[in-house]
C-alpha cells in the first residue's frame, strides 16, 4: 500500500468522493491468487490510501489490518464497474462451441486466468504499460474510452446503430457482389478488402479454376499477403502487363504449390524465400478460392470504418493515437499514424500466435464481443505442433484437445465489449475470437505503443513460437 499523490481534476473527484466509501482500482490476478486494489479515506492519516483486499467470502474483499471491505453483492455494483455488462449477450452465447467450464471460470470479471481488470483512469494511466511488461496477462479496461473522455466514446452509440443486424459484407461492397463469390471478385468489389487482408481459412477450394503457371522473369509484378494470419499466399492484385499477368495469375489467386512442393499452409516468409530464389523459370499452382460468410477482415485502413459508419465516425476514432500518447505514462509517441481496423463477423477469429515484433498491444472494442485468449510460450499444448495455424472458433469446430486447453489453467481468457480497452504482451501467443449473438459484426482497432522490446528479457523464449508450427 502506498499513499496517493494526486492533484488538479483527481483531488476534486476525490473531494466529491464519499470518505465511508471504498472505490475499487484495479483486480489483478497472479498465479498465487487475486488482489483488489481499492482506494479509501485513511482516517489516522487524513489521505486518500490505496489498499489492496483479498477476497473474504462471496462477493467481499477485505483487509482485515485496516478495518477496510468492500461489497460487490448487487447488479448495480458490478454495473458501475462493467458499463454496458447487462445489454450484451451472455458468454454461453456469443462461444456456444466452447467448454462451459471455461466460460464460467470468466465469471465476475470477464477475465479467466491470470491478468488485470482496471476500473480507474488514472490507475490504468500510469500501470498498464508495467502490467503489459510484466507478460502476465491481458489487462481489461472496462469502459475505458468514456472514463479516459476519448473521442470515440461518443460515436458508439452511433456505431451500433448503424451495424445493428447487418454483416461485414453488407457494409463494406462497393458494387454488388452476392456471396458466395470468388476472391478476384470481392477485390474488384470493395476498396476495403483491398486493403485489408481478408481472412481465407473459410473459403473454398473446388478445383474447378486450379491451374498451372510458369513465371520466367523477375520481377514478377504482383502484390501478395497471408492467405490466414501468417500462413499461406493469396494474390491482392497484379500489375496490368508484368510477368504475372503474362503468366495468367489473376488477383484473388491463392499459391498451393512452388515448383511442385506444396506451399498452401507455408508460412508467408518461406513462400517468399522460394519465389525470390528457386530457379527461373518458376511453375506456380494457383487457384481462385469462392468466398461467402462468415468474413474477417483484418488490418484494414481507416477508411474502412469510414464506409461502414460514416466519415464523423472515422474522424473520432482516429483521434485515437494522439489522445492514447497524452495519457498513458511512458509512452511518448506512438509508432503508427493511425490505428488498424479489424471486422468480422460472429464465429470468425484469427489464429494462436506471437507477433513477429513483439511490444505492448492495445485493442479498442466499437462493436460487437471480442474474445481474446493468452497462452504461455513455456508450455504450448502438444496439439499446436501438428497444425499449421489453430483458431479457437467460438461457433466450432473445435477438437477436444483444444477445448480441454480453453478450460485448462494454461489459457487466460478476457471478454471485450463496445468502449472497451485491452491492451497485453503481444510477444506471448494470443488468439482472437468474434462472438456470436450479437447485434452486427466485430469492429476494432489495434495498435502498437511501441515501449522497446529491449525491456523485456523475456521477450527471448517468444522467439521459436512460431517454428513450432512448421508442417
């Protein structure tokens, strides 16, 4: 426990504050067990003390020494602290697919397993870049964009409205193109899936366009990404008269084979290595995949909330990164200009990886159920390396193994509602999940704060996640 310094706005609330009352901060739970940090009026000292309780009975934490408890034993309580818990579905319905005892174990705080719950600006202010050092977890913010007075916060209402009962493709074509269709067509159909990186883990392969190409000048002239998060190689567009074209590749051309070795779940960084440096001419097998619903769009540009929600919405979210860089202590500026923009329907979700460049990772909810899951480096389930990529779909399939892994102490799992902040490790292997029963897609936006990945010694284990998924 220590002494609080605070001035300016915070002495004031803290004057209105009542001094019988005791205000929870922050629930931070360790292996070792949770901790209610609590902030009340130390009477001897006549100051404002943040204390930390341990749980007592249901629903009561305490601290005995200091004569200090407080009750969370009313729908009002938890509403105070959880803005917006009661208007959303419950878990068993957004994850039908997933182990009931692994969704009740996220109960009260929509955090199973180890991580942090913040409930206070200020606190989330100056410890959730530690916390997310600390690789201990995800930290949940409950209701952050109001209680931090971001821009966003007063276009969410806005947001829902507008998505309500639709679906990612419903908001993003240009022209219409019913699904299911083929990739080439979305591309030609939505500046937005253009830019983003769609997801193809649902998309189907029937043969029917597979055919064999012979690349025999460099540069080939094409543009390429994942065709999941890491894994595979799908074309986004082609440059009009260059070696590809020429060849026959077409946008929306998924690679499934590199001068006969089979590259359909490679990672994306070993199919460049080959189509660098394999031998001219090089003999490609491509095939235009058909896509319908469910979509997921990932790391698009901002002008793809703009589409979906309109230009003032777009302008308020993007405000973002400027508010984020004068509030959260140690972060003087942040990298990216803007943040990128994820939707997806119910039941998509991306895959159980690190990032490549591992830093503190900040996600902000604006629709829908976002569920996030968190693993441990150390000790990665047997089942992770006899895949490519796993997903932990929240409307199936899903093997047993992996459900026993959800349900298991090795996972934390943390649920994320519209005006929602997480922010956690991103060099720790983490999966995202979309839920179902909600009204309208998942809409997010991600960034990175950039702290130097220098701080973290145990950034090092992170580093052969990835191997471990090598086919």
């Amino acid at each position: 426990e220590y002494e609080g310094e605070y001035d300016g706005e915070e002495e004031e609330e803290e004057e209105e504050q009542d001094k019988e009352e005791v205000r929870p901060l922050m629930m931070r739970r360790r292996q070792d067990g949770e901790v209610l940090l609590a902030r009340h009026w130390d009477k001897a000292a006549e100051d404002w003390r943040e204390t930390e309780l341990r749980q007592v009975e249901p629903n009561v934490w305490a601290n005995d020494t200091l004569e200090v408890a407080v009750a969370m034993d009313s729908v009002e309580a938890w509403a105070s602290l959880f803005p917006g818990l009661q208007t959303y579905p419950r878990l068993e319905a957004c994850a039908p697919a997933w182990p009931t005892s692994a969704l009740r174990q996220m109960r009260p705080w929509s955090l199973k397993g180890i991580g942090a719950v913040v409930f206070d600006a200020k606190t989330f202010k100056e410890q959730v870049v530690d916390l997310a050092l600390d690789a201990e977890g995800p930290i949940l913010f409950p209701g952050g964009a109001q209680k931090l007075g971001l821009a966003y916060a007063g276009v969410l209402a806005d947001i829902q409205e507008k998505l309500a009962n639709s679906s990612v493709w419903d908001n993003l074509w240009d022209t219409e193109a019913p699904l299911p269709t083929t990739f080439n067509k979305l591309l030609r159909s939505s500046a937005a899936v253009r830019e983003g990186m769609l997801d193809l883990g649902l998309a189907k392969f029937n043969g029917r366009t597979r055919r064999a190409v012979q690349l025999g000048k460099r540069p080939f002239g094409w543009e390429y990404a994942p065709r999941l998060d890491s894994h595979g190689a799908a074309m986004r567009s082609v440059d009009p008269g260059g070696t590809a074209e020429k060849a026959g590749v077409r946008a929306g051309d998924v690679i499934l084979s590199i001068d006969g070795r089979q590259v359909f779940n490679s990672h994306i960084d070993e199919i460049e290595k080959q189509l660098m440096e394999n031998q001219l001419p090089i003999t490609l097998e491509i095939e235009q995949p058909v896509v319908g619903a469910p979509l997921y769009l990932r790391e698009a540009m901002p002008g793809m909330l703009g589409r979906m929600c309109g230009d003032e919405v777009e302008e308020a979210a993007c405000e973002v990164i400027p508010e984020m860089e004068g509030l959260i202590d140690g972060v003087n500026q942040i990298p990216e200009q803007n943040p990128f923009f994820f939707a997806g329907d119910g039941g998509t979700g991306a895959s159980f990886r690190p990032d490549n460049l591992p830093q503190p990772q900040v996600c902000h909810v604006l629709n829908g159920m976002a569920l996030f899951g968190f693993g441990d480096s150390n000790s990665l389930p047997s089942f992770c390396r006899d895949f490519t990529e796993i997903k932990f779909l929240p409307g199936g399939p899903l093997a047993k193994q992996q459900a026993d892994y959800l349900a298991s102490s090795e996972v934390s799992i943390v649920a994320c509602r519209p005006g929602d902040i997480v922010v956690f490790w991103g060099g720790q292997p983490y999966f995202s999940a979309n839920g179902l029963g909600s009204s309208g897609p998942m809409v997010s936006m991600f960034y990175g704060l950039g702290v130097d990945a220098g701080l973290r010694q145990a950034a090092e284990p992170f580093d052969n996640f990835e191997e471990s998924f090598a086919v």
